[in-house]
C-alpha cells in the first residue's frame, strides 16, 4: 500500500502521524511525508524593497528548514514503525500540491489532520482537508485531535 501522510507543524499532523504509525500496518507499506509550504515570495517579492525581500527570503529558508526537521522527525517515527518512508517538502498551494503529488505517485490513501473549524473560520480560512477529501483520487482518512473524557 502506499501512503501519502500530509503534515505541518501542528498538533493535528502530530495526530495524524501517530494514528497512522499505530493504526495501518507497516510492514509492505509505503508512506511518502509531503510538507507543503505556501510560495507567498514567488507573487509579492518582485513588487517588494529590496531590503525586505532579502529579510523574507531569509525567512523563508527558515521554514523549508523547520519543514524538512518536521518531515524528517515523522519520517522517524514512521521507519521505528516498520514503514519504508521518503520525504519531500515543496513549494505550493497546500490543496493543489498535496492532490497532484498523491496522484503523481499513485497514493492509496492520503492521510492528513484536521483543524475542525467550524463556522465563519472556516469559511474565511479554508478547508485542506475538505478539499483534499472532495478531489482526491483515492480514499482520505481525516485525523480529528482527540478530546479528552
């Protein structure tokens, strides 16, 4: 089975990576971590002073490394739990990336966390998961964070 684990750095990944380590069996199992980060320099640097856009690139060479530490450190957890795992972080919107890359490597499932907004947040903010959910190409498991009581 191959499995695409869809992370960021919030407690909702962590969720859903460890549901995935303890939930699907490993053994003959796939999993690729895709970290997704937003390419928000690509539209707004070349309008930009040149003073702040060398301060935002170095900002964002700050979070491909904070996003290849999180891939890497799931990717250990992963491997202690008897997945073969690759990692790849790219630059993209989220919803796009995570659906072309599932499709490119021929995911079987795509697992990813869920912020549960509700609402006005919701609307305003989007829903990865959701989306994800609606155009994905194979089945999606949806990691709530688990409340306690």
């Amino acid at each position: 089975m191959r499995v695409l684990l869809a992370i960021d750095d919030s407690r909702y990944s962590e969720a859903a990576i460890q549901e995935l380590a303890t939930t699907v069996h490993a053994k003959g199992t796939q999993a690729l971590i895709v970290r997704v980060l937003e390419p928000l320099l690509h539209t707004v640097i070349p309008k930009m002073e040149p003073a702040y856009t060398a301060e935002m690139a170095a900002q964002l060479e700050d979070e491909r490394k904070r996003a290849g530490e999180t891939a890497a450190q799931a990717a250990d957890l992963l491997r202690r739990a008897g997945f073969q795992v690759e990692t790849r972080v790219v630059e993209n919107e989220v919803r796009t990336a995570i659906l072309d890359i599932a499709a490119d490597w021929h995911s079987d499932l795509i697992v990813i966390g869920s912020h549960s907004r509700k609402g006005v947040k919701r609307f305003l903010l989007g829903s990865v998961a959701d989306s994800v959910v609606r155009h994905a190409k194979c089945s999606v498991w949806v990691v709530r964070v688990r409340r306690p009581g």
